[in-house]
C-alpha cells in the first residue's frame, strides 16, 4: 500500500488498514479526515509551531467555515491540504486513501489572488480548462457567464492591473470554479468586498454549493458570513493552531440573522474569539 513520505510511521501501516477497512464497511468514511497534523517553519533559526495535532472530519457535501485569529495558521493548513506544502507529521485522509503532496482534488482560491498578470481576464478564469486541455466551447460560455454573474461583464478582456482588489477576488473564484473539483478549499474568498457585494456573493456561492454539492471548507474573519453559509463552523486556537471548538449549525437556509438561535450562536462565538484575540494581543 502507498505510503506517502509525511505519513508518519506511528499512525501509518496497520492502524490505517484496519481503519479504512472499518470505515468503507461501516459506510461512515468521511469525504476528508485530517489527523494529528502539525506544523512548523523555521524563522530565523528559531523554530516557529504554526500547527499543533489538528483532528477533524469533513462530511461529503458539507460546507465548513473555518475561523481564527490573525497568523494562527489557516493558510498554512489550507496550503498543507492542498499539497504545496508537505506537514511535518499527522497524516491526511481522502475518501479514506492517503493524500500525498501530489493531489490534484482541491480546487484551491488562495488568499492572494496570484493571477496572471499578462493574462486577460478570460484567459486567467481559463487557465484550470486549458491545463486539462478541455477547450470545448461550452467551458468558455461557462466561463462568460460566471464572470457576468460575479458582476465582470464588459472586463473580460481587461488584464488584473486594470482592476480593483474586490474585482480581483472576483475573477479568482471564477477561476476556482472553473477547476471543477468536488472539493473546495476558499482563503478569505470574499475578504476585499464591500459588505453589499459580499452579501450577493455569499447568496452566489450557496446557490452554486446547492445545485453541485461540493465539499467546502471556508476560512473567514466574518462570523456572520460563517453563520450564513456553514453547516459547521470550526474555530481555531491561536498560533499554533489547535482546535478550540467546533460547532453545528442546525438552522435553515437562508439563515435568519433575527432568530434568536442565530444571536446566540453569534454571542457564542464572538465571545471565544474576543477572548483569543486578546490573549494574541495581550490585552485583558
Ligand atoms: N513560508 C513561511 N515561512 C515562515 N513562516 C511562515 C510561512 N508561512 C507562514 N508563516 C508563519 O506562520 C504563521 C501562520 O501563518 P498563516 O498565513 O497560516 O496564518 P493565517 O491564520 O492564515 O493568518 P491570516 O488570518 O492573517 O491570513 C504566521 O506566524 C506566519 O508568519
Ligand atoms: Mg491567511
């Protein structure tokens, strides 16, 4: 059985056999299960603990919101997740294979946009087609009315330094959408727009997350866009990143932002975050 380099030998080998054994034969295998994965950068010669021993599951077609202080680590266990960077040890799960370094199942909007500045606003949505060489006309079409529904009809063929930030972020999710995984993974998708076009986006993705039933994993700073859109929401502990709660969202879409449930939840998790980002600043 393959074993990637970064499985570490403590869990890997026959704890992993007999665990996907059981989980295919109970039919409880989960679409991602990240176990005991840490991290670390070397910064300056000083060792720098960015994750420590993150353990979660994600369901198939679940859409999860994930949110934590500044520099706890969210992009750095997205990047992990997305292969770019090999974890220091704990091991990662994909319908109940192991996930090398090499896997190409997420489809992954970064929080810096990295588009393609000598490419032309078609052409940079186009580039996860073109890479698959899928250039059948429809995935144009596809791309147009993307664009226009994010509200870029008429830049198609403006290049990304003739746009503004918020328009940026817009031509990145296109592009991720057009990379047609069934899993996605959004780095603060919606961070540089105004509250208005961020609402509308919001409804967007959820229609879009409705008809497909992707599995969505969603790192934010707004609480409310996590409560709106998450079926769960898991909250990160300061650096290094550790798992301080995760909590259920039962409510029904679209959410009621008047419901008492709502406020509650809302009350609930400012409060842990209030405290955490307090400890990072020092404050009382
Ligand atoms: N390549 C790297 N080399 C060294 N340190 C890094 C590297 N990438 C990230 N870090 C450090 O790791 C920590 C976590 O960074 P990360 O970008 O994952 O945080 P974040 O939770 O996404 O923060 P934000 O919410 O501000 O985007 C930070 O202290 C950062 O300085
Ligand atoms: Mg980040």
């Amino acid at each position: 059985m393959y074993s990637p380099s970064y499985v570490s030998s403590e869990i890997g080998g026959v704890e992993d056999r007999i665990f996907k054994v059981i989980s295919k034969s109970l039919n409880i295998m989960s679409k991602l299960h990240i176990r005991g994965l840490t991290h670390s950068f070397n910064l300056q010669n000083t060792k720098l603990n960015v994750l420590e021993d993150l353990n979660f599951k994600v369901n198939e077609a679940e859409f999860i919101a994930l949110l934590g202080p500044s520099g706890c680590g969210k992009s750095t266990l997205f990047n992990i997740i997305a292969g770019l960077i090999p974890p220091e040890s704990g091991a990662m799960f994909l319908n109940g294979e192991y996930v090398d370094s090499h896997t190409d199942a997420f489809g992954y909007m970064q929080q810096k946009d990295l588009l393609l500045p000598w490419r032309t606003v078609l052409k940079n949505v186009l580039i996860g087609p073109e890479i698959r060489k899928d250039t059948e006309e429809y995935v144009r079409s596809k791309a147009l009315s993307l664009l226009s529904q994010l509200g870029l009809q008429g830049f198609e063929n403006s290049y990304p330094n003739q746009l503004s930030g918020g328009m940026r972020q817009r031509v990145a999710l296109v592009r991720t959408l057009l990379c047609n995984k069934e899993f996605l993974l959004l780095d603060e998708p919606f961070g540089a727009l105004d509250a208005m076009t961020r609402t509308v986006m919001q409804t967007i993705l959820l229609e879009m997350w409705g008809k497909k039933k992707q599995t969505v994993l969603l790192i934010t700073h707004d609480v409310e866009e996590a409560l709106c859109l998450a079926d769960r929401i898991i909250v990160l502990t300061p650096r290094p990143a550790s798992i301080k709660s995760k909590i259920d969202i039962n409510l029904e879409r679209p959410r009621c932002t008047t419901d008492i449930s709502y406020i509650n939840l809302k009350k609930e998790i400012i409060d842990i975050l209030t405290l955490d980002t307090n400890q990072v600043f020092s404050m009382n």
